[in-house]
C-alpha cells in the first residue's frame, strides 16, 4: 500500500489515475509498490523478460540500443510522468526486452508488475487509455530518431541539441563527448571532430567534461539547416 504523500504525488503526474474507477483505483494503490533506484543502475538489460512497468515520480531513465561494435545510440528518456513504452509493449506481448534501460540520475517510481499491467488492460478504461496513448506517443519519437540517425548530418544535430538547451536558458552544458555521441548514435571520435570544428568557427568553448554555448545566432542557424 502506497503513502499518502506517494499517491498524491502521482495522481499529480498520472492524472489519468483521478477519472478511474473506484475498484481499480484500490486495487492499484493495494498491488503497486514505491521504489528508489540510484543513478547508473541498470533497468532492464537486452533479451531480458520485463519484470515491472515504472510509472516515474521523479529524476529520469535511458533507453538505448548497443551495436556489436560498443556504439550506443539513445532512443529516449523517460522523466516523471512517464512510463517505457519498450516495457508495456513487451510486457502486453509477452516478448523480451530489445534495448538497454539505465537510471542517468537518481529515480524514484511505482512499479507495477506484468500480469497486473496486462489485467487492467481489460479492466479500466482510463489504464487502457493510459497505455495505448503511450505507445502511440514513443512510437512517433522513435520514428524521429530513425529519420535522424538516417538522414540528417551530424554536425546539424549537435547543432539542434545545443539549441534545445539554449532555449531553456542554459549557456553551458556538463557533457562528455562519448556521451553526445550515444545520444546522436554516432562514433566519439566523429563527434570530437565536429566539437573540434564547432570550437574553431566560435559556435563553442569546450572544457573537460563541459561545453559553453558561445554563439547562438550561429547554433540556431545551423540548427535550422
């Protein structure tokens, strides 16, 4: 049985949780469990069977696939108020997992286990609902990412990251270059070159470990290409 003050922190961020059912409602909050994961802990590795859905509370996860070669390529986040599409989808069709998921900062979640994710799907249209809208959801991001990796220019992605940030107010980021690459699916030694070229034309100031965005009518520009 959850807390009081865990089950009003997710009825904040699963909002779906207030419009269902009263039945459903006790037995969710009599079947889910609270738990803390620390950042760097592995979720679920690939070809495993999933052993739990995590409806997020708080911090942020990473699903990713690895190539025979050790390349990483990011396929998304998960943050609070969200779920891994790659979980119920392989929980529903009872398939192993085809990816990598890691905690990148400290999580904390409620966690249901499979046979009840696949129960609720008959039973509660709002749980239904829930599911359905974040499989339709991942699965365009997705599609994103493979146009990305398939047909835009590197140079042009990093360009569009570093824009993202920029309209959040951040003028500086805390990254590697292995770590840019996994997200962009590329190669560190590509990405370095790119940083490099990017420092070179006034774009950047690089840093150990640490990016400064010098430049943003330049990043937009490029980003926008």
């Amino acid at each position: 049985m959850l807390a009081p003050e865990h089950r009003d922190e997710f009825e904040r961020l699963f909002p779906f949780m207030t419009r269902a059912g009263a039945d459903f409602t006790r037995d969710f909050y009599a079947a889910c469990r609270y738990v803390e994961l620390p950042a760097d802990a592995s979720i679920c590795d690939e070809g495993q069977q999933c052993a739990q859905l995590a409806l997020l509370l708080d911090g942020v996860g990473r699903v990713y696939k690895l190539s025979p070669g050790g390349r990483e390529v990011t396929l998304y986040r998960i943050e609070a108020g969200e779920a891994c599409v790659l979980t119920a989808s392989c929980i529903i069709n009872g398939d192993d997992f085809p990816a990598m998921a890691v905690t990148e900062t400290p999580v904390r979640a409620i966690v249901v286990s499979p046979q009840k994710v696949r129960g609720w799907i008959c039973a509660e249209a709002q749980w239904q609902q829930f599911i359905f809208g974040l499989l339709s959801h991942r699965l365009a991001s997705i599609i994103s990412v493979v146009e990305e990796v398939a047909f835009k220019r590197i140079d042009v992605r990093l360009a569009e990251k570093f824009a993202l940030s920029l309209a959040r107010g951040e003028t500086s980021m805390q990254v590697t270059h292995a770590e840019l690459a996994a997200d962009l699916g590329s190669s560190r030694e590509v990405v370095s070159r790119i940083l490099k070229d990017f420092t070179r034309r006034g774009l950047i100031e690089t840093g150990r470990g640490s990016i400064r965005l010098a430049d943003r009518q330049a990043i937009e520009h490029l980003s926008h290409q």
